[in-house]
C-alpha cells in the first residue's frame, strides 16, 4: 500500500544523510545541464531565423557555444548529429563522476539504445540489406558498445550471440532466445522480447539497490511503460 506521510519524511531523511557523499557532486552536474538547456524563448528566436547560418549563430550565444564551429557545410542532419554527440559526452562524464549505484542505473538508461542498435544490425546483416559500416553509422551513439563493432565475426544469430552478445551489456536478455528461430522472427517481435526482458531486469535493478524514493518513482514509470508496449 502507499506509504503514510510519516513513512515518507522519514525515509527521505535517511536518504538525505547519504546524498552528499555518494551524488552531490553528479546532482549539480545535472542541475547545470538542465539550465543550459534551450528556454522557450530561444525557441521562440530559433523560429526567427531565416537559414541555418542563423540558427548556428544564435546557438553560438548560448550554453550550447561553438558546438558547429568546425561544420562547414550546414545542414539538419549534421546539427542532429553535432546535438547527440553533445548529449552523449555529458552523459558519459555524467557516469564517469557517478557512485556505484547511480552509475549502474545510468547504465540501464542506455540499454534500450543498445537493443534497437542490436535489432537494426540483426535485422540488416540477416536480410544483407545493407554493409556493416552503414549499420552501424545508423546506429544512436547512446547505443554503441565495444562488442557491436565486432558482430562481423558472426554468420548466424547464435554465433552472434555467442561470440559477440554474451559480453556485452545486455547480452543477459538474449538467454531465453532459440536463436535457430531468429530468422523467421520480425525485427519488432525481436525487440519487444528484449524490452520485456530489459524493463524487468530494470524493475529489479530500482526495487532492491535504489533508494525506496527512486524504487517508489521508477516502479510507477516502468509499470507504464511495460504496459504501453503491451498495448
């Protein structure tokens, strides 16, 4: 049942004593982070600029700074691309300073991206749709790992994950997989196995080595989540 109002302020107390010492430093990393993200009036000025020279130097004169300076030539997908990259360096600093548990946490985050990455190289290599190198130029950065550069090595999805998955960060969702099936299975059926597997294993994770506050609030948002895919 919910927790009594009592239960919550003594149990946020007792997070309190230990925030400083394991997540301060990474809780005003993310607070900088936030204020640095665009306010709704630059976007209002964003849809004032007539080319995408404007757009680059109005950025210039906010947070975001010189983060196209080396673009030479301009175009939506490269400041898509210059954006992400952006992302994804903060992201990993923000892993890099985090303690023990929140940097585990974090890493769930980025497992989702690793599925659909995993599922876009599959799905090519299976039906050699398309060349390795523009698989996995296709691929989200918050995805890549050190294993998927490797998935040439295989021929067959068992071998893909054998020799290439099973090290990797979300090879544990792969176990319960008859791999002599995966050519016959769509890619979306391949992915919402995965996610099921993912979102549980994740439920667990917030549960049992959160603090009760994080396991309160992510038991609601995963719970969503699980039945937005169901439906």
């Amino acid at each position: 049942g919910a927790r009594s109002e009592r239960e919550r302020e003594t149990m946020s107390w007792t997070e309190l004593t230990t925030f400083n010492a394991f997540d301060a430093y990474d809780d005003g990393i993310m607070r900088g982070f936030k204020s640095a993200l665009p306010t709704e009036s630059d976007y209002e000025n964003l849809m004032q600029c007539n080319s995408l020279e404007d757009v680059k130097m109005f950025l210039q004169a906010t947070d975001y700074g010189t983060f196209l300076s080396n673009v030479v030539e301009l175009d939506p997908a490269t400041i898509v691309e210059k954006a992400t990259q952006r992302m994804v360096e903060e992201y990993n600093y923000l892993v890099g300073n985090a303690g023990e548990t929140l940097s585990a946490y974090l890493d769930f985050l980025r497992h989702p991206y690793m599925i659909d990455n995993i599922v876009l190289v599959l799905s090519g290599t299976t039906r050699n749709d398309s060349s390795l190198s523009k698989l996995l130029g296709a691929c989200h950065p918050m995805g890549m790992f050190e294993e998927l550069l490797t998935v040439g090595v295989a021929s067959t999805p068992k071998e893909l994950y054998e020799l290439v998955l099973i090290e990797s960060p979300v090879g544990k969702y792969f176990r319960n997989f008859q791999f002599e099936d995966m050519h016959e299975l769509k890619p979306e059926l391949i992915r919402a196995r995965l996610y099921k597997a993912y979102l549980e294993d994740f439920y667990d994770f917030c549960v049992t080595r959160c603090s009760p506050t994080t396991a309160e609030v992510m038991r609601d948002i995963l719970n969503f989540e699980a039945d937005r895919r169901a439906i």
